[in-house]
C-alpha cells in the first residue's frame, strides 16, 4: 500500500462551518481542509501508530461531543479495521455523531432541519435517502453509546473526504464537525492517491 504525507501548512483560525444545505460543495470541502491544515500547522506531531481492531479484537475509538464541538478534532481510522465507537456526550445539549462523506452529513442536515421547533427531547424519528444514512448515534447529555462499527474499506475511504458532524438543529452552525483522517498501521494518513483505480 501506498502512502504519502497529506500537506502540513501553517494556516489562521478554522473558519466556522456553514450550513451544509446552503452552500456549494466546495465549500465544505475548503473547510475540512482548512480544519486538518490547522491541525497540521500546530505542531506537526505524528499520528501515533494504531493496532487496528479486528472482529475479535476491536479497537475501542472515543469520541467526545460538547457543547459545540468534538474531541478528538481529527478523527483517525484504519479502512476496513473494526472499531468500538464510544460516543461520550458530555455537553449540556442533545448530540450526535454521523460519520458519513459530505452527501450524508448533508442529508441529515435537511432532514434534522424539519425537527425546528419540535418539543425538547430526542430527536423525532426522521430519515434520509437511501443510500446516505452513514452512521449515526444518538447521545444524551452525560450519557455514552457504544456502537460496533466496520471502518470503510481503502476503496470508499480514499475516494472522497468523510466526516464526523451533528445536525441537530443549529449545531453544524455552531462547530459540529470534525474530519475523519484515515491511516495506515504505523499512523501515516492515506491520500486518495491510494484508492485503488486512482491515477
Ligand atoms: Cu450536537
């Protein structure tokens, strides 16, 4: 398998996320990588080795929802690896994460935009099209969900860019979203130059 290192420039504050619905998908896109570039210009520290999970052995993958953000800020995962995702909410607020490419996290976002103004509480039962469901897991404030999960495979991985955001109304306004970076067992990030088929 073939890797290489993604661009590490210094670069300003991330800008804030617009509203998926609203805007070109390039867009998004320019936010993503102006979010890994910030990461990147920090200090460039490498990602530390993974042994990824196996179906016997699933790595165990924490994810912190707050209020209006997430920790960790890069999400890494190995294609194809089997994780515990372990959605921590320890916010005041209502949280989610879906992990999806920039289709799914727009798909959610129209569809959670129809609970404005629902009673407090969980969030009504609502759908996307399908095909662009992703993963999602809904948490509570103070609670954690744990949820068994197949990281996609090199192919769907490095094919497009894939993130962690929450569409509970307002909070992909707010910061919600993260991306994910994919790595290789020693912890170096895969490029879309590693899908299979690329030139
Ligand atoms: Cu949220």
């Amino acid at each position: 398998m073939r890797t290489a290192h993604s661009p590490c420039r210094p670069r300003g504050g991330r800008p804030s996320p617009p509203r998926l619905a609203s805007v070109p998908r390039a867009i998004v896109l320019a936010v993503v990588a102006g979010a890994a570039l910030v990461a990147c210009g920090g200090g460039a520290e490498a990602t530390p080795a993974v042994t990824p999970g196996t179906p016997d052995h699933p790595r165990n993958v924490i994810i912190l929802a707050k209020d209006y953000t997430y920790v960790p800020p890069i999400l890494d995962l190995v294609p194809g690896e089997s994780v515990i995702l372990q959605v921590v909410n320890g916010g005041l607020a209502l949280h989610e994460v879906v992990i999806g490419t920039a289709d799914v996290q727009d798909a959610w976002e129209t569809a959670e935009a129809a609970t404005i103004g629902a009673p407090p509480g969980p969030t009504p039962a609502i759908s996307v099209p399908p095909g662009l469901q992703g993963l999602r897991v809904v948490v509570a404030s103070g609670e954690r969900v744990d949820v068994a999960w197949t990281v996609p495979a090199v192919e769907r991985a490095a094919s497009t860019e894939w993130l962690v955001g929450c569409h509970i109304p307002g909070h992909w306004a707010q910061g919600m979203v993260i991306p994910i970076r994919f790595i290789d067992a020693t912890g170096q990030p895969l490029t879309m130059s590693d899908a299979p088929g690329e030139p």
